[in-house]
C-alpha cells in the first residue's frame, strides 16, 4: 500500500496550520509594537556568540529578549542569560526545527508590551526551518567561513525563505582559505540581490553593519547614534 499521497496531505495540512498560527503571531508582534528577527544557521556557525554579542550592546538602550531552540539542552539560553536579556529556551526534541506553535506557547508569560525587539535562534539546521514561518519580520540565515562556500547552492532553499545573509567568523577567513567573491556569487545565485552582511563577533569586524541593520528596524533615523551608545556605553 502506498502511504506517499496520505504522508504528503498531513504534511500539507501542519503547514498550513503553522502558516495561520505565525500570521496570528506577526499581527501579536505587530499590535505589541515589537520587532522579531528569526536567525537560521548550520550547527557551529556562530549564532548563539553572535546573539550574545548582540544582546549585550543592544539591552544598554533596547528592551530585548530571545528564545532559543535546541534538540536537548539548554546550553545556548544559559549562555544569552549572561546578557541579562530574558531568555528561555524551547527543547524540541526530535524535532529538527521551531514552529509557530512552539513559540506561542514558550510567550505565554511574557508581555510583549514590554519587548522593543525579539531574537528567536532556530534549531541548527539549514532544512527543516526553512518550511515554518514564525511570524518573524525578518529571517536571517547565517554562513560560516568554515562551512565552505558552496553552502547556498546545497542549502538554497533557506537562503531563498530569508532577508539577509550573514557570513559568519570573518576573521578566519584567511585561514581556512574561504573565497569570500564565491561565496557572494552563490549567494546572488539563488537569490539576486540579497543584502550580505560580514561579521566577525570575536573582533568585532562588521558588526557596526549588522548592528546598523537591526537598530535601523527600531528606530530608522537614528540607527548610527544607537550603535556608538550599544558598543560603547556602560
């Protein structure tokens, strides 16, 4: 007996769920007045140094929290917890990927109201997450150094779902020999005209971009002075 039409129609039907859950969520987000940007990456690319780099700028003069997604352990969320931000992590255990349903669940005693921007770090994962909105306003999928340049081409689905690609460990570069015009190129070929971002959250190289990116999001004519008061205030 062939169970491929029953396993497609059931596939077909949670998506169309999730879908209506994450409009429900981004209208939530959008009367709370808070930004959401959901952030995809391979595991190791660098999400959770980068998100905590980023948390402890951005908290000095925004109202921030994150919710972190992994398999099993909470390790990620501990580490975010150290920026003082709320953070709470959501274990999904087999499954590879948030969805909408997780994230309303693990918001229900939070007070959106009290949120200027929400990071939600998605399970390490290049596949699964690119089917499920989240009621995200902006997905950032991220690429390190040391995964190759060719991952777009492999992956491009994720890079297709997404607003912006971050490449990731900057700084290493050199040394695992990575073609940054290559990787640009393959990005640009699944999806033209894609804004890249470059960072390296242990030097501190572009992160005045991608910080320009998010505080823009918040308050769009001042994100220059909110990136000197984040990295440099107390």
């Amino acid at each position: 007996m062939n169970t491929t039409p029953r396993l497609v129609e059931v596939r077909r039907n949670a998506l169309k769920q999730n879908d209506a859950l994450a409009r429900a969520l981004r209208e939530r987000f959008r009367d709370a007045g808070v930004r959401v940007f959901s952030v995809v990456s391979s595991p190791g690319a660098g999400k959770t140094t980068l998100l905590e780099k980023t948390l402890t700028r951005l908290r000095r003069q925004w109202r921030v929290a994150a919710l972190v997604g992994d398999l099993a352990t909470e390790n990620d969320a501990a580490r975010l917890a150290r920026t003082q931000a709320p953070v709470k992590q959501i274990i999904t255990g087999t499954v590879c990927h948030l969805d909408a349903a997780m994230i309303e669940r693990a918001l229900d005693d939070w007070n959106l109201d009290e949120l200027d921007l929400l990071f939600i770090e998605n399970v390490g994962n290049l596949v699964c997450p690119a089917s499920y909105d989240l009621g995200e306003e902006m997905r950032l999928v991220l690429l390190s150094v040391t995964e190759g340049e060719d991952k777009p081409l492999k992956y491009p689905t994720i890079f297709n779902t997404a607003d912006v690609a971050v490449i990731t460990k900057i700084d290493l570069a050199g040394a695992v020999e990575f073609d940054l015009a290559a990787a640009r190129d393959n990005i640009q070929r699944v999806r033209s005209g894609m804004q890249i971002i470059e960072v390296s959250a242990k030097t501190g190289e572009g992160m005045e971009e991608w910080m320009g990116l998010l505080t823009a999001r918040l308050h769009p004519h001042t994100h220059s002075q909110i990136w000197q008061l984040a990295d440099h205030g107390d």
